[in-house]
C-alpha cells in the first residue's frame, strides 16, 4: 500500500473546517450558474479575517512570479476557460510543498505511471505547441549557473511531467512544484534546499531514459508536422466544432478523401459487396459519397456493404439502420431467388446466410415495436420463403384436368422400413430450431410460433399494403408445405376470420369505390388476391378444410359478387380487378370438385 501525501487545507476556521458561505439569494441565473455567481462573489469581497492563513501568503506574489518563469504562464494540458486560472493554482500549490515532498511523490509517479502514457503526455504537449494551440512556450530558468545543460534539461522535464502528470492522473490540482533558486551542484551529488540526494548508476539511467523520451517527443514534433498538412480541416476550424478542442487524427480523418481503390486481385475471391437495391457491386467502383456506400469498416475505400455487415447492423440500436439493412437484405434475396447470383459467387448467396441463422435474426425482428421494422421484416422474410417461379409454375396447372390439386413442396427424405421412419420423427424432436431450420425452413419456422406472430400482426398492428401482402404470401407458402403446415394455419385461432372478414368482405364496394390504389394507406377492408389465392390453396388441401370455408365462412357470397363486377366499375385498378375476377373463378372451380357450392348460381 502507497502512502500518498496530501497538504492540509489552506484556510481554516477556528474551529479546524473551511467556513461555509450562505447563498445571496438575490442571485438568480442569468448566464451563469447560481453557485458560479456566489462564488465570484466570495472571491471578489476578500478572505474573512478569522481565518487562519497559511504562512507562505505574505510571500504569495513573489513566489508565483518565480514559478511563472520555471513553469510557463499557460497549461500545456488543460483546455478551456477554466485552463489559466486551474494553472496558476497549480504553480500557487506546488510552491508551498517542501524539495522533498516533491521529489517523493515525483518518484511515485513516475513509478506507477505507464512509461507510454509519460511518453503521451510529453508528445501532447509538444504537438499543442506545434499546431498553434498553446502559443507560449514554457521558459527555460537561467539563474541556476551551476547545473550543466544536461542536468537543466533533466530537471526542467521532470518538473515539467510533474506538474503535467499531477493533473492527468485525477490528483489534487497542482500539488507538486521544485523551487529551484536554491540548487547547487557538485560532482557527485545535487543539494536542494539542504537536503542531499546522491546520483547514482540509477539516476543516471534515469536521466537518460528522459534524453531518449525527449529525442521521441521530437520524432512526434515530425508526426504532428505531418498530421498538420494531412488533415482535412485546419485546426483553428476544427476548434469551433463540439468536442473538438483537442486535435484527433483518428475523428478528423471520417471527413478526408477516400484512400484509391486499388485493383481487383487476379484470380482471387474478394467479398462480396452490394448496395441498397441489392445489386452486386464491382470491386473498384467509383461510387458518389453521397450515395452512403462508404463506411470505416473494412476496405474502406470500396462502396457497398457485405453480408455479414449488413447482419450486425440489422441488431443496430438504431432504427434507420435496421430497417435499411433488412430492406436491403430482403433485396439480396429476391435477386438471388431470380438467378442474378447463379453464377458469379464462390458460395451459394443462400446457402451463406442460412449459415448465419438468417431465418432467426428476422424472427427476432418480428417481435420490434417499431411498424417499419416489421415491414421490413415481413418482405424479407417473404422473399426468403415465398418462391414466385413456383408459384407461377403452379398457376398454369389451373384449367387442366384436375388442376385444382395442387402438390406440396415439403422436403422428403427416404425412409423404406418403419422402424427407420419412427427413428427419424424421434431424432427431428430432438433436432434444436436452427438444425431444424437447415434441413426444412417452414417445419423450423414452424416451431418458432411465426403463424401466431402473423396473427397478431394482422389483428393488432394492422400494417400497411405491402406488410398485409407479404404475411398473405408467406401463409400461402407453408400452407403448401404439407398437410401438417395446412392444418396449423387453418386450427390458428381466429386467423382466417381476420382475413376472410377484412380482405375477403361481401359488402367492400362502396370502399373500393371511394379510394384509388395508388392513395391506399391500408387495405383493410379492400378485396385482396393474395386472400382468395390463400383460401384456394387451403381447399385444394383437403375437402374438410373446402368444406369449413363454405359453411363456416362464408366465402361463396363474397366471390360471387367479385365474378359478378365489371372491372371498369369497381374502385379497383383494371388489372387488380381482372386478376381479383380470374382467383375468384379458380377458388369457386375448387371448391366445386368437392361438389361444394354446387347450388348457387352467378
């Protein structure tokens, strides 16, 4: 345990505490704190006479007078408006401690001070001097004419990082001072004030440990040199900015130039980087700055983002920046889903981001408060499951001979004996979710509750169009799935009576009528396709499953009246209202196969 000394205070009362001073409370604020006021105001009126004074006050301008030439009228350190007057403390109360004091703890801190944070320091406050900030310079003393240039610089630097280091390492301002009026040398030993101190082999290690520490602090004066001609700013600009009274390279340079691309190695796989549509960059690329392409990540110098970038910033607290890189994940996937990757990456684009648990990050996101992040959301995660040349695919089976039975898209795996067939059901119920999510995405998506999470967007956010679109889409994928899936959307309470009662209606032609497409902010109660495309494919699973959607819901009324319309009455655009038509026909056809609905006429 280190014993640190601590001067007593300089004032006291009689009774041996500071004296208390009682608020004016005439004062009121006006610029200044309340408190800075009264305490001009204390400084202005005088010491109360009562007060015990220490002895050095009668010698107090003489002594600062004195220490203003060894130790330099400005802080070398310190910034601010408060600089001046917390330096001349520090002069004030280093001069009233004793040749020993001063040594000793001069000692204790260079002892437990980091060598590279004395180096730091030194180098500081050269480079404040080098870039204008500090425009005087400490004076050397000249009225010590025995001490060799050597020892002066020695003991100018020490009483230098002294008084520097005192207010860096959170002591008491200005404890520390060396008067060194009274210095004398000899051969072998420096007598301060009496006290003898004698030079050793250690001493003189020491000494030049501080020749060597000077000899960097002017390679630093180069540096800063260097740092001077390459910022991008002048410093006295740079002043005028918050937070900026201390010159850094590191947060000046975000407004420098780039650094040049440099050439695509040959032959060699690079990262992949695209920008906000999704669209695959090329590895030198002169992109605008003000597109946002550029960051101080890695490879700075090229624009676009990678995969694993956009995953971390799409966790970011920040809202834009998750929604941004969600949108621009969903726009990676439906290009890859188009083909546009097919044949320029080392790796399936796909095949990457599921490594990456990509199905979890947007399940995760899901559950955010935010409506735009869960729109984001729902369109990547339409992308990734819904497949749209399969569903096109799939729709030119209707009006065939038995079109109306649509196949599943589950993933099977061979299995010839039973006993086989019951160890695997028993090793996939001890599969965890993101194994699952490997082998089948929709039996994985399954088990992470998303059909409730859909549900619950539908009934209690209520999105906007394209959100209400994308959930319609993702339900109509894993319904194609399997039975099982089929049967987990239809047995989700109240799920197709949200939507058979806000996308399916009956009576929705006085609303179409009174709003165009493109001024829609919600779809609620509007005809959707993507609705009666949902309940096609659920009646073409099973006739119990047709059965309960005409009896149960309904459905026959609503899509007769959509056969019924004409397209250039209704309030919906031509095509959306063809299109509404035509599902409405193929629903109806379905449910007819059953020998369903049979009894009712156009």
């Amino acid at each position: 345990m280190t014993h640190i000394f601590v001067p007593p205070p300089r004032a006291l009362t009689c009774e041996g505490f500071p004296e208390p001073f009682v608020r004016d409370e005439m004062l009121v604020f006006k610029g200044k704190s309340i408190f800075a006021q009264q305490v001009e105001k204390v400084r202005g009126s005088g010491t109360p006479k009562e007060m015990l004074m220490d002895t050095h006050e009668a010698n107090q301008p003489a002594d600062i007078e004195i220490a203003d030439s060894q130790f330099g009228q400005r802080s070398f350190l310190l910034t601010g408006p408060d600089a001046p007057a917390i330096h001349q403390e520090n002069i004030k109360k280093m001069s009233e401690m004793s040749t020993e004091e001063i040594l000793q703890e001069q000692q204790k801190l260079t002892s437990q001070l980091d060598p590279k944070l004395l180096q730091f320091i030194r180098s500081r406050r050269k480079g404040k001097e080098f870039c204008g900030i500090v425009d005087q310079t400490v004076e050397q003393p000249t009225d010590i004419p025995e001490l060799t240039s050597e020892d002066s610089s020695s003991m100018k630097m020490d009483t230098d990082l002294l008084s520097e280091v005192s207010r860096d390492v959170g002591m008491s301002p200005s404890q520390y001072n060396v008067d060194i009026s009274n210095i004398s040398h000899s051969e072998d030993k420096i007598q301060i004030s009496g006290a003898a101190v004698m030079t050793s082999g250690l001493d003189k290690q020491a000494q030049s440990n501080c020749l060597e520490n000077d000899s960097t602090s002017c390679q630093t004066d180069t540096e800063m040199g260097s740092i001077a001609v390459d910022l991008p700013v002048k410093p006295s600009e740079a002043n005028k900015w918050l937070h900026m009274d201390v010159i850094e390279r590191e947060k000046l340079q975000w407004i420098g130039n780039l650094p040049p691309a440099p050439s695509a190695p040959p032959d060699t796989p690079y990262s992949a980087r695209f920008d906000f549509q999704g669209v695959l960059l090329p590895y030198a690329d002169e992109v605008n700055v003000t597109q946002a392409l550029h960051h101080h990540g890695e490879e700075p110098e090229r624009p676009g983002y990678t995969l694993q970038e956009l995953l971390k910033i799409s966790r970011s607290s920040v809202l834009q920046q998750r929604v941004l890189a969600l949108t621009t994940l969903a726009n990676i996937l439906d290009k890859t889903k188009a083909g546009y990757y097919d044949e320029c990456m080392e790796a399936p684009v796909l095949n990457q981001l599921m490594d990456s648990d990509l199905y979890l990050l947007f399940r995760f996101s899901l559950d955010d408060s935010s409506e735009a992040v869960v729109t984001a959301t729902l369109l990547a995660l339409r992308n990734l499951l819904f497949n749209h040349p399969d569903e096109l695919c799939l729709d030119r089976l209707l009006g065939l001979w038995n079109g109306q039975y649509q196949p599943t898209l589950m993933v099977k795996t061979e299995v010839t004996k039973p006993s086989e067939k019951t160890e695997q059901g028993d090793e996939e119920a001890e599969l965890k979710d993101h194994q699952i999510l490997r082998l089948d995405i929709v039996k994985g998506a399954l088990r992470t509750d998303l059909i409730l999470r859909l549900r619950y967007i539908l009934e209690t956010l209520q999105p906007g169009p394209k959100a209400v679109i994308s959930v319609l889409e993702i339900l109509t994928r894993i319904v194609r799935h399997s039975y099982d899936s089929a049967l987990a959307v239809t047995c989700c309470p109240r799920l197709l009576s949200i939507i058979i009662n806000n996308f399916v209606r009956s009576g929705w032609r006085g609303i179409a009528a009174s709003c165009k497409s493109s001024e829609t902010s919600s779809v609620y109660g509007v005809p959707q396709v993507e609705a009666l495309k949902l309940l096609r494919v659920i009646a073409s699973c099973s006739r119990s499953m047709a059965s309960d959607l005409v009896h149960k819901f309904r459905v026959v009324e609503s899509i007769a009246s959509y056969i019924s319309i004409v397209p250039r009455e209704c309030g919906l655009p031509e095509q959306e209202a063809v299109r509404l038509c035509l599902e409405s026909i193929y629903l109806w056809s379905t449910l007819l196969a059953y020998s369903l609905s049979d009894g009712h006429f156009v």
